[in-house]
C-alpha cells in the first residue's frame, strides 16, 4: 500500500512574505521550536528547518517538534515547514505523519525534478541560485516542478558565507536592482535573502520580491517575536503603501501555485487574454511586423507569453486593454491596415491561471493514465 500524507497541499495557498529559516546552529543555544513559537507570534509566514550538522534522525525529530508548535498555534492551515536540502528527512518524516510540507534545494542539492517526483504533487518545492543562475533556471524549468524560488545573498553573511552575493559584492543599490529584474521576469514568487535585516524589508518590497527570507535577524535575535513583528509590519505597510497593494509591482509575474486568492481589489481585475495582432496587405510573410508587436507586448511588464498563433497575457483589465491598443499602433501608427483578435477571460476570486489552467489539464490526464495502467 502506498502512504498518503494525510495534510491538504498548501502549494496554491503559502505565503512566503515572511519566511523564517533556522536550525540549532542559529538559536544561540535556545530549542529550536521555542524561537519558531516566538517567530509564529511575531507573524512569520513560512517555516524552514535548515540544520546544517544534524543527523537524518535528529532533523526528523526537530521537524516533528516544530510541526507540533505550528499546530499548537493554530497554523498549520497558513504556515507551511519546509526541511533545507534533506529529501531523505522530508521523505521519512512524512511517512512519520509529521506535517512537513516540502523541500528547499540549492543548485548542489537532489535537482528539483527528482524532489517533485517522489514527493508528489501536493507537495512544495522550493530552489534556489544566484542571481545570474536563476535567471536561466527559470528559462530551462519545466512547469509544475518548483513553487517558488529563492536569491541571494542581497549582503555578505557569516550564516552562509560561501554565499555568492547578487552581483557586485557589497553594493546593496545593485543587489536590490538584481532583485528587480529577477522578480519581473519571473514567473515564480520570488522570496529574496542572505543578510536580510528590518532595513532590507522596504527595499524588498518595493523591488518586487514576494517576500524576504531570514537566518540571523531573527533566529539569532534576542526577542525573535519582537524582530519578527518589526520586519513583518514593515513589510504589510510597505506593501500597503504601494500602487494596488503590491500588485501594480508584481503583475508582471505568474505566482504557478497560487489560484484562489479570494475577491479581487477594488482596482485590480485578472484577466486572462488571447491576442493576436497583424497587418493586412503586405504579403505573405508576417514575422517581421509581429515581432515589432511582441517586443512593446514584452516590454510592458504585463505577464506574456507568445505562441505560433497568439500571445497569452495575463494581468489587470484595465493594464491589457491600454497594453492592446498600444501594440495594435506599432502597426497602425505605419500606415497598415491592422487586424486585432482579442480573447478575454475575467474570473473573479482567481489569479495566476496561465500555467495553472494546463498543469490541471496535465494532472487529470496524469491521473486518468494512473488508473488505467492499476486497472489493467
Ligand atoms: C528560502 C531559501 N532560499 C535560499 C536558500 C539557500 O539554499 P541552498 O542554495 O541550497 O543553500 P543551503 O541553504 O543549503 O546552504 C534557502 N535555504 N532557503
Ligand atoms: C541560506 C542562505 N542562502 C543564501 S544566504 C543564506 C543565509 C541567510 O542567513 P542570514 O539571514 O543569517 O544572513
Ligand atoms: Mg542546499
């Protein structure tokens, strides 16, 4: 009989706004599932347990510890704990029934793929590289893989000093501006850390990241509640004080996991579209004139993706209809006679539907193919 982990999947519903990673190497002495009690308090949203120099059996019996607080709080449905690097551990633990709800692995770590393969679809995955890594991580992954990703270092830090800095070690203006040029093509929350402290939380936020991800600023605080809470009020107002909440940054980005999200805001409606644009009267051959289409779609920082016969965008109503007629001009503002097919679908309480909407496709699929071959 194969084991069913017994807990709902959080992949469509974390938070990584404030994600706490720690292990008994970071707690000054202090039990590991003490400091994740005062972080919970403090507003933490997401657990990792990163012990560098446990054993398998230790780092199982420190998960289960930690997934007993998180449940003593009340956050097992809202707080998710991943295990760092230890596949094994997340594997035996689960088969344990402690509620553990993934994996984080790094570039040197079991890859990705494997991680997905044998812990299942319910569960989260997370990678992480540098910048300049993740920029061709995110090109080469294949859907349905990894939930989120995680870059850094945005400073030097004892906690992992073979970190490699986001580009030029030191100069924090161009790892927060490496921050934003990652966040904005990925199509993946982006949680961003290594050396982060309370002053690093605006900057994050306002280059777009999804979160921010902690060791030692709160870990190896003395009241971890009381630097958890500063950072994450620090990351709601900030947020708050954005365009749409945060969305008018974020937008662009295609959060895989996430669906549900709950009734839109007052400003933002998702939209899903179909575009297709081209002139009429210049011949067979039409790639040149929608190339100059696609490159002001790219530009737009509105989520996209071109296919053979349309472009996909995903993103505020209002942001594709401008996004549209913008396009639509490169051709017209030539001269030439345009042609604009324009699909639109609103679905109010949804986000994120572009890859979301085939990985449901591909799972069904995925599972009618499994009962057939156990029915044979
Ligand atoms: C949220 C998050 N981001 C990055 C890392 C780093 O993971 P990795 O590259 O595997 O390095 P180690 O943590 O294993 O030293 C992380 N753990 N969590
Ligand atoms: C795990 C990890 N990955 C990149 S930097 C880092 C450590 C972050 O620790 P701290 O928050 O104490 O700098
Ligand atoms: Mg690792």
């Amino acid at each position: 009989m194969t084991f069913r982990f017994p807990y709902p999947s959080m992949r469509e519903t974390f938070d990584i706004s404030a994600y706490l990673v720690l292990g008994p190497d970071d707690t000054h002495g202090r039990p590991v599932q003490d400091v994740v009690r005062d972080a919970l308090r403090g507003g933490v949203t997401f657990v990792q347990l990163r012990a560098k120099h446990s054993d398998s059996g230790e780092i199982i019996d420190m998960a289960g510890r930690i997934a007993d607080v998180i449940a003593e709080e009340g956050k097992s449905d809202t707080v998710p704990l991943l295990i760092d690097d230890r596949l094994d551990a997340v594997l035996a633990a689960r088969e344990r029934g402690i509620k553990v709800d993934g994996v984080h692995v790094g570039q040197t770590d079991v890859p990705a793929d494997v991680c997905r393969k044998l812990l299942g679809p319910d569960a989260i995955v997370g990678l992480s590289a540098n910048t300049t890594e993740l920029f061709d991580v995110i090109e080469r992954m294949p859907a349905g893989i990894i939930d989120y990703i995680g870059a850094g270092a945005v400073h030097p830090t004892a906690t992992k000093p073979e970190a490699q800095l986001i580009e030029n070690a030191g100069d924090d203006a161009s790892s927060i501006e490496a921050i934003a040029r990652l966040c904005a093509i990925s199509e993946y929350p982006v949680v961003a850390g290594g050396g982060v402290k309370l002053a690093d939380v605006e900057p994050l936020a306002r280059a777009g990241a999804d979160g921010w991800f902690a060791v030692s600023a709160i870990a190896g605080a003395d009241d971890p509640e009381a630097a958890a809470a500063a950072m994450t009020e620090r990351w709601r107002t900030t947020m708050r004080s954005l365009p749409d909440g945060g969305h008018g940054t974020r937008h662009a980005k295609a959060e895989v996991g996430a669906t549900n999200v709950g009734p839109e805001d007052e400003r933002y409606v998702n939209t899903l579209a179909q575009l297709t644009i081209w002139p009429t009267g210049v011949g067979e051959e039409l790639s040149e004139y929608v190339a100059e289409v696609v490159r002001v779609i790219r530009e737009s920082g509105i989520r996209n993706e071109t296919h053979a016969m349309s472009t996909e965008l995903e993103g505020d109503y209002d942001d594709i209809i401008a996004l549209v007629k913008r396009a639509a001009f490169v051709l017209r503002d030539h001269g030439y006679r345009t042609q604009v097919s324009l699909q639109m679908d609103m679905r109010p309480g949804y986000r994120d539907q572009m890859h979301r909407k085939v990985e449901l496709v591909d799972e069904i699929i995925r599972e009618n193919g499994r009962e057939r071959s156990h029915n044979r």
